[in-house]
C-alpha cells in the first residue's frame, strides 16, 4: 500500500479538479478552493521540514568545526532570533519590519543586480563562439540593441521597426511555440501520473 | 442579480461556460495519448522518436564528476509542487540518484521549498536502494537552502565556490536566479544540463549551459530515460498531439485570413 494509496489520492484529486473545473455542478460545489486549503494546510507543516533540515546541517557543521562554520552559527542566531522577533511582535512589528526592509530587501536587490554582469559575460562567451548560430545571434544582438537604444533610427531611419518586427513576430513566434509544446508536454506528465505510470514523486527513479 | 444568474448558465446543462470545448480537446489529447500507450503495451510498432542531447548527456556530465572525484549538483527551481516542471524534475533526479550511487560520486541536491524538499529526499534515498547502496546515501547532502529567491541564489553560488561540482543539473521552473547559478557554474568549469518551460530563461540556459532542454522536452524526460516501450508510447501520443495542436493552428489561420466574417474554428472554441 507504501505507493498504492498515494496513487489513488492522486487519481481522486485529479478527478475532483477535472470535475470542478470543467462542470457547471462542480465549480458551485467550490471543491477546487476547498482542495487548495488541504494543501496549505499540509504544506505549513512541512516548514517545520525545512527548518529541521537546516538546523541539522547547520549544526553539523559547527560540530565538526567545517571550513566558515561561524558562518553557520550566524545563520542559525539569525533564523531562530528573527523567528522569536516576529512571533513576539508579528511580521508587521517595528524592528522586524526594520529588519526586513534595510537588510533583506537591499541584498536581494544587490543579488538581482548583478545579473546585468552575467548577462555581459554570458553575451561575451556565447558571441566569441565561432559557429553559424553564434553568428546570427550576434547580429540579431546587435540589430536589437541598437534599435531599441535612440542610435539606432539616427544611423538609419526604420531601424528601430525593424528590432520591434524581430521581438513581435519571430520571437514571439518561437515562444509561443515553446509554450504550445511545453502544455501539451505537462498534460501527458499529468495523464502519465493519472494512469499510475509515473512515479517519480513516489520515490525511487520514477517509472512503473 | 438576474443577469448573474443568466451567464452562470451551464452549457448543454452541464457544463461550465466556456469550458465545453476545452474539456473535449482535453478527451481527444488524453485519447491519443492512451492509444499510443496501449500499442506500446499491445507490443505493437510505435513510432521512434528523436534523440534529446541533453538527456543522452547525462550519463557524460556524471562520468566526467566521478572522474573528477568532485560532486554533481541537481536542483529543480524555486516552484513548488504545483508546477508540473517539478514534477519533471523529479523524474530526472531519480535517474541522476541512481548513476551517482552506481558510480559512488557525491550528489548535492539543493532546494528553496520544503515539501519538494521532502519528496527529492525519498526518491535519493529510494534510488541508492535500488542501487544496492543505501549506506552512500547522505542525508546532510539533500539541503534546504530558502524559500527566498535570492537568498537562495546566494547559498547556491556559496556552494558552487566551496564543493565545485563537476556537473551541474538544474531542471524545472527558474526565474531571475537562473543566470546567477549558470554563470557561476561556468566559472567554476561545471558541465551544465539544463531544461525549463519558461521561455524568458530559456534564452540564458541556451547561452550558458552546454546542453538546454527545451519546453516540452524536460516532461519527457524521465519516460525518455526509462527506455520502456509504454512510457515512449506516451510521448509519441504527446507528438502526435503537438500536430493535432498545429493543424488547428493551420486551419485557424486560413479561416482568419480567407473567411470574411466570423471565425466558425474560434466560435467552437469558445464555447
């Protein structure tokens, strides 16, 4: 029963969201919300997974001196004390909030900064490789940064239709492609875990 | 109040508006689909389908870590279980699991929510059983980092600089973190797979990984690897879906630009 009974739940809940999202009897039963609750709900519990793993990893490392272990425990005071902080005065309270807003928020924004560096050094390798595809790349590249930029339509008049053409039809082309091919490809996935074929998410290497 | 009433009107009496045709594309893909199965499981001839590079790459990308004697890492994004891309990168990873149990090389797999994090732990562990090595597998090496997408980020490239890993899988739904983990990746020398069905990264991926598995590819995926006839058989029914998908493209078109009124195809589908 280890895989037989997550199956059946899999088969039922697939049913009752077909039925609920495709028959007028099911949308008015609400089933779909009542389902989504089930699943906030079982997954507020596994937080407490998270944070198991965390703390036995972590504690690990201090306990075997690993190489930055006192980074470990900076981790640790910061996980249990900004926990403690926001249980006594909620996410909302004054220096939790603080917290928040002057020592997360401008690191995640320094992180997210610096993709315009990758960016350059991925642009970088992929135009020095000297291949067919490279070398549209490259002039699709440039076609569309000078266009969007005020250069562009001063060099040549039309230039900048001629960048809005490429990221309207061809780009938005191939994209919609990938996404047609990408939803068919996710409903045989669901159908596969519907008919019990895959069963990766049971453990294991995921076929029957 | 009465015009509320009047639109919530069940189609046919039974079904909810505007999903009638969407539930009988949903029966006709899922026909095709099951035809294709029951071929395969009937040992009748099923099509080939086309050889996926990134996935015959694996097998390379983890032979080159053993060699290396450094460790390969494996993470499905930041999506949750809601995320049909998760549930492909489950599929993979049990496959990935099992060639670094065969071939006794550290695999770190690293996570940004915890019911994936749960589920990624059952099927290692699964997958070195099935190796006959359950004593290989470290419990320490299938880590949660954050459910915070740059703090995830972070910790991802804290890793990569301390372990370097050899190989580098990421398989499922990335956003903005996924050029940080690629180029970062690249700057220790990792061979990278990678595969996602969101298009706005798929233009990194394909820029900074040496192999990129594209939309639908990555739900192929595990069926790919399995090598057994019945799951092949449900990705030529997928195929043979994708050209039913694009015959009603081809149709749809023609009718918008030859037919002077209307759209008889459009009005179809949306009821």
């Amino acid at each position: 029963m280890r895989k037989e009974l997550p199956i059946i739940v899999t088969v039922l809940s697939g049913l009752v969201v077909i039925f609920s999202r495709y028959f007028h009897y099911g949308m008015q039963l609400g089933l779909m919300d009542t389902l989504d609750k089930w699943y906030l709900v079982s997954a507020s519990f596994a937080i407490l997974l998270g944070v198991v793993n965390m703390v036995k990893i972590h504690w690990g490392y201090i306990r075997r001196r690993k190489e930055g272990w006192w980074n470990s425990i900076v981790l640790l005071l910061c996980l249990f004390g900004y926990g403690a902080l926001t249980v006594q005065q909620t996410v909302d309270g004054p220096q939790a909030a603080w917290i928040y807003n002057n020592l997360i928020t401008p690191g995640d924004s320094t992180m997210f900064a610096l993709i315009a560096f990758f960016i350059s050094s991925a642009a970088y390798r992929a135009f020095r490789v000297r291949t067919k595809e490279a070398t549209v790349l490259l002039i699709t590249a440039v076609i569309v940064l000078l266009g969007k930029a005020p250069i562009g339509d001063a060099l040549i008049n039309g230039w900048g239709t001629l960048a809005d053409w490429i990221l309207k039809v061809p780009n938005t082309g191939g994209f919609r492609a990938i996404i047609i091919g990408a939803a068919i490809g996710a409903f045989a996935t669901g159908f596969r875990i519907l008919l019990g074929l895959e069963r990766a998410h049971l453990g294991g290497t995921g076929t029957k | 109040m009465l015009f509320a009433a009047e639109a919530a009107k069940p189609y046919l009496g039974v079904f909810a508006d505007g999903k009638f045709a969407q539930f009988v594309l949903m029966l006709v893909f899922a026909f095709i689909v099951w035809f294709m199965v029951t071929r395969a499981k009937a040992g009748m001839k099923i099509p080939e389908i086309r050889k996926i590079n990134g996935l015959e790459a694996l097998d390379e990308a983890i032979g080159r870590a053993t060699e290396m004697g450094r460790p390969v890492h494996f993470t499905p994004g930041l999506a949750g279980v809601g995320n049909p891309q998760t549930f492909a990168a489950f599929g993979l990873l049990g496959y990935v699991a099992k060639l670094c149990a065969k071939y006794d090389t550290r695999l770190i797999q690293t996570n940004a929510d915890y019911v994936v994090l749960a589920i990624n732990e059952e099927i290692i562990r699964q997958a070195y059983l099935e190796s006959g090595r359950p004593d290989a597998f470290n419990a320490d090496d299938v880590q949660f980092m954050s459910d915070q997408q740059f703090a995830y980020a972070a910790n991802v490239m804290n890793m990569f600089q301390k372990d370097k890993p050899a190989a580098n899988i990421m398989m499922g739904a990335f956003w903005a973190e996924s050029l940080i983990f690629a180029e970062t990746a690249s700057f220790i020398g990792a061979i990278q797979i990678a595969g996602t069905a969101h298009t706005h990264q798929l233009p990194f991926f394909i820029t900074a990984c040496d192999y990129t598995l594209i939309g639908e590819e990555i739900y192929a995926a595990s069926a790919y690897l399995s090598k057994e006839p019945v799951l092949y058989g449900s990705l030529v029914g997928q195929d043979w879906a994708k050209i039913f998908v694009f015959a009603m493209i081809i149709i749809g078109t023609l009718i918008a630009n030859f037919q002077a009124k209307g759209n008889w195809l459009t009005s179809i589908l949306k009821k």
